[in-house]
C-alpha cells in the first residue's frame, strides 16, 4: 500500500469515528444552513443525496428545492464508472440500490449543475475525503468538462480535518456546509 493510500485509510478511519459521534449527538436541524445556500440556486437542477449510515440528512433542504426545480440523486452504474442522476421526490417511491443508498423507483435521469456531495471527511481548504471509489471525483470532472457546476461538501462540523491527503484526480468542493458554518472556496 502506497503512503498516499494509507495517509488516506489512516484519515478516514478517523472521520467515520467522528462522524458517527456527531451524528449521535442528533444536532438540530443539521440542514438549516444548507437549505440557505441552495435558496441561491433556485430552478438549476441540483443533485442531493440519501444518508446512508452516519452522513448527515440533506433531505429537507432538497425537498425544500424541489419544490423550485428538478433534484436527481445518485445511481452507480458500475465500479469505475461516474455517477448518473435519477429525479428524486419527497414523496417518490424507493428501492435499494448499490452500497445501501436507496434510488428512485423509477428512473428518470437528469444533468445536475449543483450537487450536495457526501463525505467522510473536509479540509478548510475544500478538499474532499470520500469513501474511496472515485465516484464524486469521475463525476464531477466529466460535469465540469461540460460546464459549470458547483459542488457543496455536506457534513457535520466535526468531520473537519486540519489537513487531508490528496491526489490530483481528487476533485475540490466550492463550497462546504455543516450545521455550524458555510466556507466558500
């Protein structure tokens, strides 16, 4: 194992557990502050995600946005391979999906311009640390390459880092909310 591969499994291991505590701790409505910054958005598609485990709960910020424009949710395809997006609604009927996270019934997929990205763990200088896949950063390279998109990391307060490793595939955030502050990059 490489030193980047271990620096990287060393801080997650560390984040999950800090996570796991803040989620816990049941902070009151974590997604105040994101529901804020996605009001500036408002009409372009966007794309949240459904908690999986200890991440943090978008959901009521989505569901506030979908009722300006169309909101998707990410669909793995295959190991390897970016990100598609299927239409989400609050009220849509889910099924379960790869790793957990449960997809729309029916799929309808969508482009996103603004994504709510998961993560394990953040930096104060927009870096990432994710689960290992690659799939945000495929994702977000291939959405780039086609125009402007703007990646908010959602997490709790306490997965903050001081500093993460990365790689150059390792795709920045725009900006990062937690149930505390919003940094922009």
């Amino acid at each position: 194992m490489s030193d980047l591969n271990e620096a990287k499994r060393a801080a997650r291991q560390a984040a999950f557990a800090r996570r796991k505590a803040a989620h816990a701790a049941h902070p009151p409505a974590p997604a105040r502050l994101l529901s804020g910054v996605l009001a500036a958005h408002r009409g372009r598609p966007l794309a949240g995600y459904l908690p999986i485990r200890s991440e943090i709960d978008p959901r009521p910020a989505m569901a506030e946005a979908a009722r300006h424009g169309p909101v998707g949710v990410p669909v793995i395809r295959a190991k390897g391979a970016p990100l598609v997006f299927s239409r989400w609604t609050p009220e849509g009927a889910l099924v379960p999906g790869p790793f957990g996270a449960a997809v729309p019934e029916t799929e309808v997929l969508m482009e996103p311009e603004v994504l709510i990205v998961p993560l394990v763990a953040f930096d104060r200088t927009g870096a990432r640390l994710g689960y290992g896949g690659g799939f945000y950063d495929r994702t977000l390279a291939g959405l780039r390459a086609r125009g402007p998109v703007t990646a908010i990391g959602f997490a709790y307060a306490a997965q903050e880092a001081e500093a993460l490793p990365r790689e150059e595939t390792d795709a920045p955030l725009d900006m990062i909310v937690t149930e505390r502050e919003v940094l922009t990059f």
